[in-house]
C-alpha cells in the first residue's frame, strides 16, 4: 500500500509539473526562448481565477476565467516587450540571452504588481471536487476524485495540443516561426502573430498549472508562495529532461520527475526534496543530453 501510496503521489505532482513544462515548451517551440516568467504568470492567473470564484462562486468558471486572463496576458507580454526585445537585441554579445534575462526580471515584476494589487495575505480557493483518497478494501489511497482530475486534464490537453501542432496549418506555421522565421515569412506566414499565439497557449496552459497546484494543496496562496517557484524550476526541469521541442517529452517528464521525487523522499530521505530533481536532471542529461523525446541536432557544414 506504501509502494501504491506513492506512485500516486509522484503521478499527481507529476501531471502539475508536466503542465508548467507544456507551457515552457510552447514558448519555446514558437520563440525559442525560455520563459523563465512562466511561473509569475501562472500565479496572476490564479488571482484571476480567485476573483472569478469570489465573484461568481464557481470553480468551472474560474478555471476558463483564468486561463483567457493568462493567454491575454501572455500575448501582451510577447508583443509589448519580447517582440521589442529580439528586435532591438538582434546583434551584440547577449543577443541569444536577452529574452531570458528579461523573462528573470519581468518575474519579479509580476510578483510586485500583484502584491500592490491584492496585498501580500494568503488567499484561499477551494477545489472543485473531494480530495478525499479512494478507498479500495477498507484502505483509503492518497489518489482522490481531484488527483483524478488533474490527470485527465494533462491528458486531455496533450492531446489537443498534439493534434494542434502535428495536424493543422496552425501548428505549421508555429514550428516554421519558431526554427526559420524569415522563410516562414517568405511562405506568407505572419510570424510575428503566430509567436504571440505560441506565448497565449502558454499561458493558458500556465494558468491550469497554477490553479491546479493551488487546490492539489492546501488551497491557499500568496505573491510569495513557495509553491510556485517549486512549480517554476520543476516544470522547467521536466520540460528539460523531456526535450524542450516536444509536448509528450514535456509530460514524460513531468510524470518521470515526480515520481522520481516521490520514491526518493519516501524511501531515501526527505531531506533531498530540493535537491532530488536537480540530481534528476543531471543524471538525464549525462545519459541522453537531448531529452527522453528530444532529437539529437544535426551538425551543420
């Protein structure tokens, strides 16, 4: 039942940190830069999540409430700020670093505006359904109706993103954005909207993240949850040792990253839990540098 216990436990916090990874991938895959920010964006889309449950009482449309609010906000900041920034940093010695550089800061600007805003007090938002563990045979698992949830929805949003990017002209255009823009544009494709509709998808998909992680919990936050930042570096991490270029990758490792934190802290010590998913990304790295789904890069003459 412990071994159970804690599989379920690494698949739940999995399907979280696979959620951020998505996000972290979809920037990527349509502007090549790594959205260290993404986590600032999650946590104001909860707040917009909190103020639709305030307001009308209801988890159902807090969740969509949240998720417009964060790709709404997501595309003004890749056409107010990083569209300006590649432009103008096009040259010079941190041109490929700029973007994420600024992505750092704007993460702490995040941060500040929400805190004028709603103050620094704990919140609250309450989960839809129970978080109660099934019972089976009298023996109540940690896996509850919510964990449940949480799963299905990766799930589901892995595969309208997949059919998105694989299936449609759109999901073309975002990959031809992303790797040779110029020939994009002379194939006709607007590349400058198509990538703010790359930083929109993500931010929806951020903002599923974070509501979700606030409920999985104890269903309170703040502008200086620690949560978030712990969902920051593991969904990074797992985008990481995914493979930055694939959704699957992103939920492979994401599942991966949490279960292989859950055994260690179960059965090693629960002293590594900050130190488990770096140890985690170091091994994947040194044994498949490209990711679980990443592909090798071709060397160019």
């Amino acid at each position: 039942m412990q071994l159970l216990n804690t599989l379920l436990i690494g698949i739940t916090a999995g399907s979280i940190y696979a959620l951020m990874a998505i996000a972290f991938v979809l920037v990527w895959r349509s502007t090549r830069v790594v959205n260290f920010a993404q986590a600032g964006m999650a946590l104001l889309s909860t707040y917009f999540g909190y103020e639709a449950v305030s307001r009308i009482g209801s988890f159902w449309v807090a969740l969509p409430v949240a998720m417009i609010g964060g790709a709404i906000f997501a595309a003004l900041v890749e056409l107010i700020l990083m569209r300006l920034l590649v432009k103008h940093a096009s040259s010079g010695a941190i041109a490929g670093v700029a973007p994420i550089i600024a992505t750092l800061g704007l993460l702490g600007v995040i941060r500040a505006v929400i805190s004028m805003i709603w103050g620094g007090q704990d919140l609250r938002i309450v989960a839809p359904i129970s978080n109660d563990g099934f019972t089976i045979n009298g023996s109540t698992l940690v896996f509850s109706p919510l964990k449940l949830l949480i799963l299905v929805v990766v799930v589901i949003l892995l595969i309208l993103l997949s059919i998105l990017f694989q299936r449609t002209n759109l999901g073309l255009a975002l990959r031809a954005s992303a790797h040779a823009p110029e020939i994009a544009r002379l194939s006709g494709v607007r590349v400058d909207a198509v990538r703010t509709l790359g930083w929109a998808l993500a931010g929806a998909a951020g903002a599923v993240a974070g509501l979700f992680q606030t409920v999985n919990g104890n269903g309170t936050f703040s502008p200086d949850s620690i949560e978030f930042s712990l969902l920051l570096v593991s969904g990074f991490i797992a985008a990481v040792i995914g493979g930055l270029d694939s959704l699957l990758g992103a939920v492979l490792g994401g599942l991966f990253l949490g279960i292989t934190i859950s055994f260690v802290l179960m059965y090693v010590s629960s002293g590594l839990f900050f130190i488990a998913p770096f140890i985690v990304l170091l091994t994947v790295l040194f044994v498949r540098p490209q990711g679980i789904i990443g592909v090798k890069a071709s060397r160019r003459a």
